[in-house]
C-alpha cells in the first residue's frame, strides 16, 4: 500500500499543512514524500498511525510486515 497509505494519512489529518505541522516538517516536505514516492521516514511512522488510525503496516510494510503474510 505504502504511498496510497501515506496519502490516506495525510487527507485524514486535514492535508499536507497540516500533517507537516503534526511532524514539525514543512509541507513542502510532505508533498515530496507523496510526488517523489518517497516512503514515510520511519521516525514518523508511529506518530502517524496514532493521530490517523492508518495502520504502520500499510505506511511502512518494509519495516512493520503483517505476522501473517504469506
């Protein structure tokens, strides 16, 4: 899922301003993570799964993989 999970996340804080301000990044940073399909750093992660619901499995699936995937 990774970008469509990070994209989800960002429209469920209320956009990229705000998701910025939630990392203390600018918003300039975020729209890069989302047009340079870059991954969400994983300091952020954590942080990000407690203030949208979106689970660090879909936002980082490389460094938090479901116990029972195939």
């Amino acid at each position: 899922m990774g970008n469509k999970a990070l994209k989800l996340a960002v429209d469920k804080a209320g956009g990229q301003s705000a998701f910025a301000r939630l990392h203390g990044v600018s918003q300039p940073t975020v729209w890069a993570w989302l047009n340079n399909g870059k991954a969400l750093p994983a300091e952020f992660v954590l942080r990000t799964e407690a203030e949208t619901g979106i689970s660090r499995h879909d936002l980082r699936p490389d460094i938090y993989p479901r116990e029972n995937a195939a």
